[in-house]
C-alpha cells in the first residue's frame, strides 16, 4: 500500500469513527467553534473600523501637513510636563516664512479654535456646542474643502476681521432647515455673524461631526474668544496659532514636512543637539494612534478567544483519549495484522484534525454571520479578511494536531498482546 492509499484509508476510518460517535464528536467541537467564531467577529469589527478610518482620513484632506506642539496621542499621567508647557505656538510670521523658504510647500493656513464652548442661534433656534474655529483663505487648499453654497471669506475679511462665518451642512440645518442661510445673520454665543457660506458634507470621524461646524477669520478668535494664558498646549493662546500645510503634490509631502522643521529651527534658534519644540506630522499619525488603541483590545479579545481554543483543545483531548480507550481491542488486532505504530498514530491524529478543522470552519461561518448580522442591523463597520479566515483555519488545524498528539502516540504505543486481552 503506497503513501496517498494509506492516507486515504486513513481519512475514511477517521470521518467513520467521528460520525459513529455524532453527539459526542460535536459536543468536542464546540470550544473550537466558540474560540474560530469569537476570533472571526472581533478582527471583522476591527477591520472595519479601519478600513472606515482610513476611509475617512482620505475624505477628511489631501495630505495635509499639521503643525503643532505636540502630536497626537501624548498622554499626560497626572499634570502636564513643564517642557511642554513651555512650547510656543505658531505665528503668520512663520507661516510666511515656511512659505518663503520651503519650496516644496503649496500652502499654508493658520488654524485656531475658543477656548470656550460656542453655540449659534438664528431667531429661536439654537444649535447644539459647535466646533467654531479660524482660519484664513487657504484653508479650502490645505484640506481640500469645497463650498456647496456661497463664498469663503477674502484676505481682506480676515485683514479687518470682519464677522462672517461660513457653516458646515449640519449646522446650517439646525438653523434654517432646508432654506439657505446665506446673508443671514447668525449669532455666535450672542456675537452677530454674516452667513456667506456652506461647506459640502464632509461626514463623521473619530467621534466627530465635520458637518457640525462653522468657520470664520482666524483674527475674529482673539477679537472675542482668545484662550487665557494658563490653557493647556492643545489650545493656541491670544496671538498664537496653530498651522496646516500641504505640499506641491502628494510625493513631496515628506520632503515639505523637513523643509518646514528646518525652516521652524532657524526661526526658533534651535542648536542641532536639541530636539524640535514644535511636532510636525500627517494623518498617518491618527492612523498609528488609531492602531495603539485598537491593539490593546485586539489583545485582549485574542486572549479571550485563545482561551476559547485551549477549552475546545482540552475537549478534542478528552474525546480522543476516551476514543482510545473504547478502541483498544481494535488497536490491538490492527497491530497484530502488521499495522505500523505511525498508521495507528496518523489514524487518530487526522481525527482529531478533523474534529477541530469542522470546528473552525463551522466557526468561520458562525462568525461571519455575526459579522454580517451587525453590520446591517447597527452602524457599526465590519470586514472579513481573506487573511483571518486563512488563519482561523490554521490555528483550528494546529489545535487538532496540539491536543491530538498525546491521544494519539499513546494509541500507537499499546502493546497487541494487552490490546487483544482488553475487554
């Protein structure tokens, strides 16, 4: 009998046995379809969320380079460190200066935002907290905004910060319907504005309504909301500013990000042996924080299903040494006939491959139904990825042949003669 004749054979008494034992073979199997379908479920919904981010982040700009103190994700233990404390913001002193010795920089716009809450009213109509910040007239280059209504605001507005205000779709819902508010005055926390604008959808991101905003002058923030002079570094103080830049194209974004720390050094009198006391980064620094945060729970959540696994794992062990047990005297006259131990080793190892390889492809299927169930019935984004079903496979098999080898070398070491005595 060659090798595929034997294995053959081998896979035909291995499905026999399993099927002669049908309630005990899924009872075994169960930990394993736990364990596939939990690991299925979780990495779809993480999947989801960053295929959605990473979405987003492309909606959101066009390889837009932000300039701030510090980067996104900093995380503060119990106060904030003095060193950062100490951080200047920007000013459109440096912002010229970016744009008069960085050659590979398109634009640049300033960005600030109040320190304290903003909500807008029309009549009786009153919106709910507003992200209000300033900016100046490149602001629709460096994130690639288009208007659906109306104008931006010119040079000249932001030069004699006149108040008007351009709105983002949500906001110029909640105060008009579906009217336009265009040359109405609106009124920021009681301060009269002039509508001139609306921006398309933008859509959600991180938590956050891109839609539920309103952009006016940056000069206009000190005017009436500048932030006092103990704010924390996240916030530009009266005469500060944050800055968004964006590159000639795309492929010279990492070249446009050095000019612009060189450009900062000089300016801020930085010796080389000292770090930047500024940060300078793209949206790929939302997606890494994005990712640190998601690793923990996808951490956990692989525990979780691991421990799963090791459960079902114990249960195919349980079952396959009870199957030894009961199979003894069949054992032993296989032997006796001239069965080699590996014959008797490789039949109830491919059992136990078996058992746990139905459990993981029942799981893959449990879970991405779950999967499918949740992404139609709730908002929540998911995505199975060829890459997981491959390696909840995997890790079934690998499960199989784990728990499956100590059943099956002690089968292969029974003695015939014992064997045939054994009643």
């Amino acid at each position: 009998m060659n090798q595929f004749d034997m294995l053959r054979e081998t896979l035909t008494m291995a499905r026999g046995a399993l099927v002669a034992n049908r309630m005990r073979s899924l009872l075994a199997l169960l930990g394993v379809v736990i364990g596939v379908a939990t690991v299925i479920g979780m990495v779809s919904l993480i999947n989801g969320f960053q295929r959605s981010f990473q979405q987003n982040i492309q909606s959101l700009g066009n390889n837009t380079i932000y300039i701030r103190r510090i980067r996104p994700g900093v995380n503060f233990s119990n106060e904030i460190p003095d060193s950062l404390k100490q951080r200047k913001a920007f000013t459109m002193e440096d912002a010229r200066a970016i744009l008069d010795r960085a050659p590979s920089v398109r634009a640049i716009s300033p960005f600030k935002f109040p320190y304290d809450d903003i909500r807008l009213g029309y009549h009786d109509k009153l919106t709910k907290t507003t992200f209000v910040y300033g900016t100046n007239e490149q602001y629709l280059v460096t994130h690639s905004y288009d208007l659906a209504r109306g104008r931006f605001f010119s040079p000249q507005e932001v030069e004699e910060r006149s108040n008007v205000v351009v709105l983002g779709k949500d906001t110029r819902e909640a105060l008009f319907g579906d009217g336009s508010g265009l040359g109405r005055t609106v009124r920021l926390n009681g301060v009269p504005f002039t509508v001139i604008g609306e921006f398309e959808k933008k859509g959600k991101f991180l938590g956050n309504n891109f839609d539920e905003v309103a952009c006016v002058p940056y000069t206009v923030m000190d005017k009436y909301w500048s932030a006092p002079y103990n704010a924390p570094p996240w916030f530009p103080k009266k005469g500060e500013l944050f800055l968004d830049a964006i590159a000639v194209s795309p492929e010279l974004s990492a070249k446009a990000t050095q000019e612009i720390s060189e450009v900062l050094r000089v300016r801020r009198h930085l010796p080389s042996n000292k770090q930047n006391d500024f940060a300078i980064f793209s949206d790929d620094a939302f997606l890494s924080l994005y990712n640190t945060v998601t690793g923990g729970i996808f951490a956990l959540m692989t525990l979780v299903a691991s421990i799963s696994l090791l459960v079902g794992g114990i249960g195919v062990m349980n079952i396959m040494l009870v199957a030894v047990t009961e199979r003894t005297r069949e054992i032993g006259v296989r032997k006796a006939l001239g069965a080699p131990r590996r014959a008797i080793m490789l039949q109830f190892l491919v059992e136990a491959v078996l058992l746990t390889g139905l459990g993981g492809i029942t799981g893959i299927a449990v879970g991405a139904a779950v999967s499918f169930a949740v992404k139609a019935a709730t908002p929540l984004p998911t995505y199975v990825s060829a890459w997981s079903v491959v390696t909840a496979l995997v890790f079934s098999a690998v499960v199989g042949v784990f728990f499956g080898l100590y059943p099956a070398m002690r089968a292969s070491r029974l003695d015939p003669v014992e064997s045939l005595r054994y009643e």
